[in-house]
C-alpha cells in the first residue's frame, strides 16, 4: 500500500514579479484541492482517493483503497499579493501564479 500514498511534488521559480509554483497531484479532483496564501506563507492541501484492484477473470484477487490528506507548506522570500493570485490545475498539474507585493524585498543585514 506504501506506492499509493501520494505526495505533492513541487517546483518554484521567480522573476521580478512573481512566483510560479508548479505542483504535481496527479489523480485528484479540482474541487479537493485547496490553496492558502498568507504573507509569504503558502499551503497548498489536497484530498485523495485511490482504488487499486487485481483481478483474474472475475475473481478478484487483491483490493486496496488509499482515502487520505496530503499537504505541502512553504515560505518564499517577499510576501504575495493575495488579491492577485492565479491557479489553474489540469491533468494533475497545479499551476499558482503568486505576484510579489510591492516594497516587501527582502532587506540585507549589516552585521556589526
């Protein structure tokens, strides 16, 4: 049962403006995807369900289900602005288009 349980794969890039998140879930609904962009705080949760069935002939031989949460959570380096945030997500690939707010650069430290 260990190869059913899924995990979300992520990949995160920038440019000046935004951050694009892309993220795999493959075999889950849209509407069982959920995103959360707090800050510079981003959650991104998905219900799923899984069925695996072995059979030979009519007989089955083998039966596993998989019902479950996964969840992935990450902070970038300048906040997002909640109001502008795109997601689209086709086949089991999530796309967040996450604009950077203005003046929330990250500020270098001077160490004395």
């Amino acid at each position: 049962l260990r190869d059913m349980e899924p995990e979300i794969k992520v990949d995160v890039s920038e440019d000046d403006k935004n951050y694009t998140v892309r993220a795999e879930i493959p075999g889950v609904a849209k509407e069982d995807i959920k995103v959360a962009v707090d800050g510079n705080q981003v959650s991104i949760n998905a219900e799923v369900k899984k069925e695996k069935e072995e059979k030979e002939g009519k007989k089955v031989i083998r039966s596993e289900r998989y019902y479950g949460r996964v969840c992935r959570s990450f902070s970038l380096a300048h906040d997002v602005d909640q109001d502008a945030v795109k997601a689209k997500y086709s086949d089991g690939m999530l796309e967040l288009t996450l604009p950077k707010k203005p003046g929330t650069a990250g500020k270098e430290i001077t160490i004395s």
